[in-house]
C-alpha cells in the first residue's frame, strides 16, 4: 500500500499514473474513484460534488453504499499494490480503513515528485481555469462527467523493473459544471445554435429550419429540420449532417450527444452558387 498526499490542486492526479506505474500499484484511489489500468472500474468522483464538504465526503468514501460497492471491486481485483491519493497522511489513512485496505507502507509527498514550478502551474490551471485531473482515458470519465468540458491529456508512463516497457496512457482534464466559482450551464438556445451553424456549413444544406434540442440524463438528442439543395443524395446529405454536427456539438460543449435525427423539412431545386 502507498499514499500520494500534498495539498489540494497541487498536481497529485496528474502524476499518479506515472507514480503507480514506477511502484507496480494496479490500482488507483482517487477522489472517490476506483481506477485501474484504463478503466474506472467503481466509485463516484468527488470532483463531481456540487459543494467542497460533498466532494471531502466523497473523496473518503463516507456513504455506506458507495464505500461497499469500492471494497468489493478491489476485493474482486485482488492487486498486489494500492496507490491512494490524498491531502493528507490521515486522509489516506482514513481511506485505507473505510476500505478495509492493509495499512500503508510508504507515504510520497507531492513535492518529492513534482518540482516547485510544476506545483504552481498545477495551482494555477485549478484555482484560474478550473481545470481538474482524472487520471483515467476520455471515454471511462465521460460517463460521469457527461455535460462537462473533457480534454484529453497524454502521459508518458514506464513501468518499475520493467526494461523495455514504456507507453503513453491518457488522462482526463475536466472542467465541471460545477466549480468554486459556481456553475455554469449552456442553454438550450445556444445548443441549437451551434448545430444550425454546423449543418449550414455542409455543401448541400440550405438553411436549417429548426433545431429541437432534447436533455436525456447523461446526453443530448438534436432533431434537425434542413433544407437541401436537390442536386445532393438526400441520404448522403442527412448521414454527413449527423456526423458533422455531433463532431461539432461534442467537440465545443463536451457534451455527450446520443442521435441526431436529421429529417428534410424542404428542398430548394435549381443550381448552386
């Protein structure tokens, strides 16, 4: 069992995966999260928490539910090594035992990893830009994180003991919709109109009639209503429709964009241009 303890936003997630790897940790505990490999495989992230008392809860695992479903998938691991991540000696310590973990044999201090200047840096991105680190691919945070910012971040990670077996591995910089700043939302408006301008900017699509934006949970639906040029394949036209625009919807919200349902409301005969 080792712990990552340092003050809060001074970098610890970002450099977990390469600490795990160089210690031979197959398991991650970050944040109410636990992570092994490329894959969140149980908990709830505190960076989620919409107050810095619910994230602290989550963080150590204080709901009975959350805390059973974490020690059962490390159970069903069974990793020889643990890294848990906190701001604290206690906090780890606190986090082994609610999880029933063995006690911890070694403590790094954020700064024994990671120089001054790297520290501040870490410092700014969270209490400037709000950026948070999730050390696990896009596509696991996605799940939780489904109407947030998400951008990926690449890690150089060499295993200890280990010739030859170096690879990069993806992190998650997040920028929730909650933040200590408050929280910010994107409006159903402004939704319909970044996917009109998308699909307006597709040769073939005339104008777009209307934009319907519909919320499910843990994504968006768009239903388009164009107009085509009818010297364009109608069914060509609406599948590159579909694909540019959930490229686009995506790409500027970080929203999770489930169908684009594309129907040709009216069609414009004559040349183009």
């Amino acid at each position: 069992m080792y712990a990552l303890v340092g003050p809060s936003g001074t970098g610890k997630s970002h450099r977990a995966v390469m600490l795990a790897g160089y210690l031979g940790c197959e398991v991650i505990i970050d944040d109410g999260l636990i992570i092994k490999g490329d894959r969140i495989i149980a908990g709830v992230s505190a960076k989620k928490q919409p107050t810095r008392i619910g994230a602290i809860k989550t963080a150590l695992f204080i709901d009975a539910e959350h805390r059973r479903v974490a020690g059962e998938a490390i159970a069903m691991q069974a990793p020889e090594k643990i890294l848990i991540l906190g701001t604290s000696r206690g906090m780890t310590e606190r986090i082994a035992a609610g999880l029933n973990l063995p006690n911890i044999k070694e403590y790094i201090h954020i700064d024994q990893i990671a120089s001054a200047k790297e520290i501040r840096k870490a410092r700014v991105m969270r209490t400037q830009h709000s950026k948070h680190v999730i050390p696990a691919p896009i596509i696991e945070v996605k799940k939780s994180f489904p109407e947030s910012i998400i951008d990926p971040l690449q890690v150089f990670m060499r295993r200890k003991g280990l010739r030859g077996r170096r690879s990069w591995t993806e992190q998650s910089v997040v920028r929730p919709t909650f933040t200590l700043y408050g929280k910010f939302t994107i409006s159903q408006g402004a939704l319909g109109s970044i996917a009109s301008y998308a699909a307006t900017a597709i040769p073939g699509v005339v104008g777009v009639k209307h934009a319907h934006i519909i919320r499910e949970g843990q994504g968006v639906t768009i239903e388009l209503f164009v107009v085509a040029n009818l010297n364009f394949k109608l069914d060509e036209l609406s599948r590159e429709v579909q694909r540019v625009v959930k490229q686009q919807l995506e790409n500027m919200t970080g929203l999770t964009v489930k169908y684009i349902n594309v129907t040709v409301a009216d069609i414009q005969v004559g040349e183009l241009g």
